[in-house]
C-alpha cells in the first residue's frame, strides 16, 4: 500500500465512521478505487477503526471522565448503570467475534455486491426509522434511567453485532435501533458512539498482544508509514465528523443518508 492511498483511506474511514453510511464499506470501495492491494487489508483496518476510536474517546472525554469518576464510587448510580448498559449492549457483538471470527474476516474478500446489499439494509434501517419509527408507540421501560433501558441497550447491541458485516453502517443500525425501540435521539448519539469503544479497544489490544508474543504479525504488506499515515488521517477527520455527526442526529433526517446509500449501492450494482 502506497503511503498516499493509505492517507486517502483514513480519511475516507474517518468521514463516515460516525455517518450512517459504512465506514467498512467505503474502505472496500476506496480499495478497489485506487488499487491498493489486499494483502494486509484488514489490518489495515482495524488501525484505523482505532483512530476513530481516539477520536470518539477524545470529543466525549468529558462525559468518559464523569461515568469512571461515578463508576469507581463502587454503589449503583447513574455512571454505574449506564456503564452496565454499555456493558450489555457488547454481549452479541462479543459472540460473534468469538463464535464467528473467521467468517467475519471472510466478509472482507473485496466482493462490492456485500457492500452494496449492506447498504440498501442500512438504507431501509434509516427510512424506516425516520418514518414508520415515529408512528410506532414503544412502551416506555421501567429502567429506562440515562434514556435508554437495558432491553433496550441489548437490542441495540445485537444491529451493532449484524453491523460487523460491510456495507451494513454501525452508527446507522444502532441509532435507528434505538429510535424504533423509544430512545430519544439526544440519548441514543451519545450511547451509540460510547458503545463501540469496548469492542473496538478489545480487539485492537488482542491483535497486539499476539503480535507481541509473536504468534502473529502485524501490517504485513502494508508497512509502517502507511499505517501511521492512515492512523493520523482517520483520527483528525474523525474528529470533525464525530462533532458533525452528534448535531446531526439531534436535529437532521436519517432520510437523506438512506438516499445517499441506495444510490451508492445503485452504482455499485451497475458498475461493479
């Protein structure tokens, strides 16, 4: 991987990890675009997965700060419960990267038409959502503290678990989850992007723990440059987009990223 096509990609990865678009489906589009080879891809990918990860860490450091404060209180308070709740809505994700590891790496072959049947998913998520969703009464939880109850928490962690496959948007899934299942979307921005931090951290840790005992290598074909320069470039347009992204959701329509998936998936069924 060149280091301009590894720059390009993390900014391609940090635009859209926070939009409703696929962050994982346009990298495999971007790859195919510019020619990067495949070997080391994925990665490639978890790097700049972490960046963006960073990035969330740092915009909400405030909010992070407050729940660990509230949490090592050790008694069952607000910071306590919604740190349960985050904690919950892990569980399918977990499974499935345990149970399904290498299937889900199998999703990542470059096939575009994953990708663009990801999308149309995503798309019908966010019209359904911004539609149908406010025409369907949800009764409200009676532990719904924080916003968000933990039927709820655990609903929302099963669309990030279907959201490990390409095309399929992270941030899309759970914020329409949340809002079909009755949470508010000024609570649901802010647990959404919360959420992802544990399994994203989990992983990135595992793969350099194997790395560090020497079971596994790391970056191999793509080199170190490239994966500095994709690190940097997803972590300050991430920024950005994370900041974008919350005030999207608070006040924008989800329908017009619907639109914009299913005309990339429209190109990608023509063209690919």
């Amino acid at each position: 991987m060149e280091w301009w096509q590894a720059f390009l990609l993390g900014l391609v990865q940090g635009l859209t990890e926070f939009l409703p678009v696929s962050s994982s489906g346009h990298l495999l589009i971007f790859k195919e675009l510019l020619g990067v080879d495949g070997e080391g891809f994925l990665d490639f990918t978890v790097t700049v997965h972490f960046a963006t990860v960073l990035a969330t860490l740092v915009v909400f450091w405030g909010a992070i700060v407050k729940l660990l404060k509230g949490f090592f209180k050790f008694k069952y308070n607000d910071e306590t419960d919604y740190i349960c709740k985050i904690l919950v809505s892990c569980i399918p994700v977990a499974l499935v990267g345990f149970l399904f590891k290498d299937q889900v790496e199998a999703l990542f072959s470059g096939d575009l038409w994953q990708v663009g049947v990801g999308l149309c998913i995503t798309a019908c998520l966010l019209l359904f959502s911004d539609n149908a969703g406010k025409r369907i009464k949800v009764p409200v939880a009676k532990d719904q503290r924080n916003g968000i109850s933990y039927w709820q928490a655990f609903v929302v962690g099963v669309a990030q678990a279907f959201a490990v496959a390409p095309g399929v948007s992270r941030s899309g899934s759970t914020i329409a989850t949340g809002l079909l299942t009755g949470v508010k979307r000024e609570n649901m921005a802010q647990f959404s992007f919360l959420m992802v931090l544990i399994p994203i951290v989990g992983e990135q840790s595992l793969d350099l723990l194997k790395v560090a005992v020497g079971s596994e290598t790391f970056g191999a074909g793509v080199g170190s440059l490239a994966l500095c320069l994709g690190f940097v470039a997803a972590f300050f347009s991430g920024l950005f987009a994370c900041k974008v992204m919350i005030a999207i959701v608070k006040k924008a329509k989800l329908t017009w990223f619907a639109l914009y998936c299913l005309l990339v998936a429209a190109l990608i069924f023509i063209f690919g």
